[in-house]
C-alpha cells in the first residue's frame, strides 16, 4: 500500500503537542472557566434581500467563525462554509448571520483546510446551486468521494482565473486531521479573491499561527482588504503554532500591507480557552496602543455587510 503524502509548514515547522500536553491543557481549563454568556454582537438588520439582488456591487457578509460570504463581479462566493450547530463537545455560541435556506446560489467555494470547524460535509450539502470547490490539494478525494465533481485542488502559489476573476492559493502555518491515520495528509492555506481590473483584493488568510510567509505574501501580491482570525489563541503554549493572537494578528496585517481589516474565527464556537469578546478586546487595544488610523479595522457584527 501506497505511504500518503505529508505536507508541512515552512521552515518545516510543527504542531508538536502531545497527548500529554492535551491533558494539562485540560487540567488547566477545569480551573479556568469562562463566561460564555456575554457574546459578541449580532447585526439587528439582515440584508438577505439586497444580497439577493446584487449583482454589481462588492460585498463581505460575516456568517460567523470563518464563514464569510463575498460577492464580487457578479459571482456568490463563500469561504468555509460551516453552519453546524455542534462543533464536538461544544455548542455554537451564536447563530449564523444568515439563515442557510435564505442563501442564495452560491458560484464558489473556498476551503481553506479539513479540520471540522473549517469543512463541513452536512452543510455543503445544503448549498444552493451548483458552485465549483477551490480545495488543498489532497483534500479532492474526500469531495469525489462524496459525489462532487466541480472540485478543484490547489498547491501553494497555484492561481486559477475564473469570471474575469483570479483566486491564488497561498501558505498559512497550521495542520490538519479528520481521521485517526490522515494527519497531514492534505494541505492548508489561505484564498487571495481579486478582481481582474485589480479594483478589489480580498486576502482569505484560514487558521494560522504568526509565520514569515506574511511577508512574502505581501511582496506577491497587492491586497487591500484582509480577513483574519484572531480567537482559539489560548493557552498560548498550546496553540500559538497554529492559532494566531490578536497582536500579532495586527503585526502580519502590518506586513501584508493591507487597507482594512476585517477580523473573524472567533466568537461563535469555544475551540479555546479565550473567549470572542476577550479575542475583540485584545485586537482594539493593540490598534490603539499602535496609533493606528481605527477607519481601517472594520468589526463586523455577525450577519453585517461590508461594501467595497
């Protein structure tokens, strides 16, 4: 039998904690509970129907977690599309901006690696339309399998154009599992979403911990408006190969040269031991400390629109 692939991260660097690791980290949380009744806001006002009947203008929808929908050049776009209710153990703190049955037909689909709360099977089963995948490479089969044929994989740096449209896969510091024996076996990485005329650039970034292809990322491409996680950060022993800070979220941002930021990945499931309202508190207070011009850090409430 064929041995499967193993990706890495730059630099060859790795997710090392180990079962023990797990087990203190546990210990810890026992005695470190956190309120979980205090969540970050929801927007009053759905724009389902302008969505529904824009063709012409660019926009960014919060779902929640990592779940935005973009439209742009007259596509419907999402990025890891996860409506689930439950994320293992845990259950989902906020609700979905919008309703799934109120989306609309989706054209394309980001997916940015295979844990759990990043690919979910039930929920691209209930997608309206017919979109084309933009996948890791490795993860094609897991799609096949399940019968989708629109299914592109992709390497670091691969780009595709579609719709007057270029989408680039680009490198992100993570792992991956969803089985005892699949470790690693499909790659990981962020989506960078430009228009052809160059108008807009979206940067997807995915799960990351702090790496320097930040700055190698920004000397490839130009990007304008940047989607980055900021929660599942704590304990930072623990997750700061693979999980982002809110600091340092804000020092790649710097790097990457953006024009907004736009924060997600926390806030709707308890992955962490931080909270969303914790995760916002640390990002505000690292912009401010910095003197950074606050018109560039766009919070959206989940459910709210950003228009380009």
């Amino acid at each position: 039998m064929a041995q499967k692939h193993r990706y890495n991260n730059l630099d060859d660097i790795e997710n090392s904690t180990t079962f023990t690791d797990f087990y203190r980290w546990q210990k810890e949380r026992k005695k470190n509970k956190k309120d979980l009744s205090f969540q970050i806001e929801q927007a009053p006002l759905k724009e389902i129907n302008k969505l529904n009947s824009n063709r012409t203008t660019a926009s960014i929808t919060w779902i929640g977690h990592s779940t935005f929908f973009i439209q742009m050049n007259g596509l419907n776009m999402i990025t890891d599309p996860v409506w689930a209710n439950r994320m293992g153990f845990q259950k989902r703190i906020t609700a979905p901006g919008i309703s799934l049955n109120d989306m609309p037909e989706i054209d394309i689909v980001f997916i940015s690696h295979g844990h759990y709360d990043h690919l979910n099977f039930p929920t691209l089963k209930k997608l309206k339309g017919n979109p084309t995948y933009y996948v890791p490479i490795g993860l094609g089969y897991a799609f096949r399998k399940r019968g989708y044929k629109k299914v592109v994989e992709s390497n670091w740096y691969d780009s595709f154009e579609e719709h007057n449209m270029t989408f680039s896969f680009v490198p992100a510091q993570h792992w991956t599992k969803r089985t005892l024996t699949d470790t690693n076996t499909s790659h990981w990485g962020g989506w960078i979403i430009e228009s052809k005329d160059k108008e807009h650039s979206i940067y997807f970034v995915g799960d990351t911990g702090y790496f320097r292809g930040f700055q190698d990322i920004a000397e490839k491409f130009n990007i304008q408006t940047v989607l980055m996680p900021i929660g599942a950060y704590e304990p930072e022993w623990f997750m700061k190969v693979s999980h982002i800070n809110p600091e340092d979220a804000v020092k790649a941002f710097l790097e990457l040269k953006g024009s907004t930021f736009i924060p997600m990945h926390y806030g709707t499931y308890h992955l962490a031991d931080d909270t969303g309202p914790e995760a916002i508190a640390r990002l505000e207070a690292e912009w401010e400390s910095l003197q950074l011009d606050p018109s560039h850090l766009k919070k959206l409430r989940i459910g709210e629109s950003y228009w380009l």
